[in-house]
C-alpha cells in the first residue's frame, strides 16, 4: 500500500481491454450509488495522472480508497468491504490471509485471463447512464 495524493474519491482502475476486468466493473456497478465509485481504465489520463508509473501495468486492478492504493487481491478485498453485504466475508478472508498467498491465487488468473475471458481492441465505452461513474 502506497499513500498518494490525497483524493476522497474511490476509484477502481482496470484493465479497459479485459473481458474479466470488464466483468467485475459489471458487477460493482449495481451495487453503488453515483459518486461512491468511480472507474477508470488503466490505459487513460487519469490513470496516468494519478498512478505511480509502476501501476499503469495492465497485470492487476488498481483501488484507491482513503488516499491509499491497493493492488491485486488486496484491491479486491477492499472493494468487496466498501459493497458491503455478504461480500464483507470474503473481504476479510482475503485481508486476513497473507499477501503472497492470495496474490498467487490472482496472479495465476491475471496470467490467462485474455486466454480464459477474451479481450477487446479498444477499451470499454461506456453506456451513456454509465458515464456518471466513469473517469477518463
């Protein structure tokens, strides 16, 4: 976890490409009211502007919360706490479990993903009630 330019917004960077990255944007989108999350692909400006340059890897997701940047599992983990519900569970079970553990688990996926879920040409466009939520 690397501090960062403070910003209250929570953002969730992703891989615009990546059929699996797009997915997960599918599903936390229902799941939060406009302005509590935002998204933005990693190949973008604001990606670019507000990313250290070893993050701009379209290897993993990006969450920033609170000022702090969470990477892979850890991203999930705490994207999962901020939905709440049910999916509090699996966020402390990722938090709870040491890093190089459940990122082995998310690296062996994000290793294969364009094999497994396929990937597009250009990134993700979003819908025009979609736009609410997205960042450049």
């Amino acid at each position: 976890m690397k501090k960062m330019e403070q910003t209250s917004k929570r953002i969730l960077f992703f891989d615009g490409v990546c059929h699996l990255c797009n997915g997960l944007v599918d599903f936390t989108l229902p799941k939060f009211q406009p302005g509590k999350i935002y998204f933005a692909p990693l190949q973008g400006p604001t990606a670019e502007k507000m990313l250290p340059p070893q993050d701009l890897s379209l290897d993993y997701v990006v969450y920033v919360r609170d000022g702090a940047i969470y990477r892979r599992s850890k991203a999930i983990a705490y994207l999962l706490q901020d939905i709440g519900g049910f999916y509090k569970l699996p966020s402390i079970m990722l938090r709870i479990l040491p890093s190089f553990i459940s990122d082995l688990f998310y690296e062996l996926i994000a290793k294969f993903r364009y094999r497994l879920f396929g990937k597009d040409e250009v990134c993700r466009i979003p819908t025009a009630e979609e736009k609410k939520y997205f960042l450049d």
